[in-house]
C-alpha cells in the first residue's frame, strides 16, 4: 500500500489525512470520492478510531463495495506473542495470506501494537524492527485495501500519515 506519495512527504504544506465522523451516506461518498479511479482501489488505507463493533462492521460492509469483497479480519492481541519473531511471523502470515486473495485487510483493536513487548534476549532486540515498525512497514507494502482499528487518540494522531483516511466512530451512550 502506498500511503502517502513521496512529494507528500516531501512537501511538509502537503495536506493532513482527512478525518470524517461516521455517518453512513457521508462515509459512502468519502469512498466513492477516495476510490474515484481505479488505481485507487490498490494499496489504499483507512482508520477506524473508537465507536461500537457493529457501527465498524457496517462501515466495513461498505468498504466492499469496492473491493473483492472477501476480508480478512483480525483481533491484533491474537496476533502477539511473547516472542518477537513469533509475533512477526504471525503477522507476515496475515499479510500474505490476505495478499493471496486480494483481501480487504482489516486489523482491529491495533492498540496493543504500540505497547507490546517482548522477551526476546538484548541481541535480538537490536538485530530486528521493533513489532510496531514490522507491522507498519507490511501496511505500507499492502498492495490491497488496508483498515486499523484503533481506540487511543495518541495512537490515532501516530498512524494517521500512514492511512489515506481517518474514520471517527462516536462512542457508545453511556
């Protein structure tokens, strides 16, 4: 997935990620606006930030409208393990299993990737990426439609150069 293009990077003007309120016909047309062409539909990247599970599955069901229509969804504490390397096999095997299919990828409760650690010994820990830069760095290489749940604001500003749009769920009454 690109995220965002080189002479965006380059250019410190160059516009932030969009942040809409979801509502269901506005988001419809943020996507259509998004995935106006075709290129667009390739390594294309959203946030989805706090809100309720069903309002998030509702906004995914749209999303396939414009892809293959399969996806792959994951709860990223599943994913973590207390080894380093476990942990990034685990998410080389999403990654590439999605890729097989052309998959919408979406990874949801992502918070814990910003805090995981791991046990692995003080050599390893030099000699490989941490966990949260393997993971954004499959993102960024995701040639399909890619979308991280997230809950923390923090993580929220963090990632949001790295997705094509931000999604904000309202949270559920109390």
């Amino acid at each position: 997935m690109s995220t965002r293009s080189q002479s965006d990077d380059a250019d410190p003007a160059a516009a932030p990620t969009p942040l809409v309120s979801y509502e269901p016909s506005a988001f419809a047309q943020h996507l259509e606006h998004l995935m106006d062409n075709e290129d667009a539909r390739t390594g294309t990247g959203l946030l989805f930030h706090a809100g309720v599970r069903e309002d998030r599955q509702q906004a995914l069901g749209t999303l396939t409208r414009y892809t293959t229509g399969n996806i792959h969804q994951f709860q990223v504490p599943s994913l973590l393990s207390e080894y380093r390397m476990q942990t990034q096999n685990n998410l080389r095997k999403a990654f590439d299993h999605a890729a097989e299919e052309s998959a919408l990828l979406y990874f949801d409760r992502a918070d814990p990737l910003f805090s995981h650690t791991h046990d692995d010994g003080p050599d390893d820990a030099e000699s490989v990426p941490s966990t949260l830069e393997y993971f954004f760095d499959r993102v960024g290489a995701y040639a399909g439609v890619i979308v991280l749940g997230l809950q923390r604001k923090g993580h929220v500003e963090w990632a949001r150069d790295k997705v094509h749009l931000v999604v904000r769920f309202e949270t559920e009454a109390p």
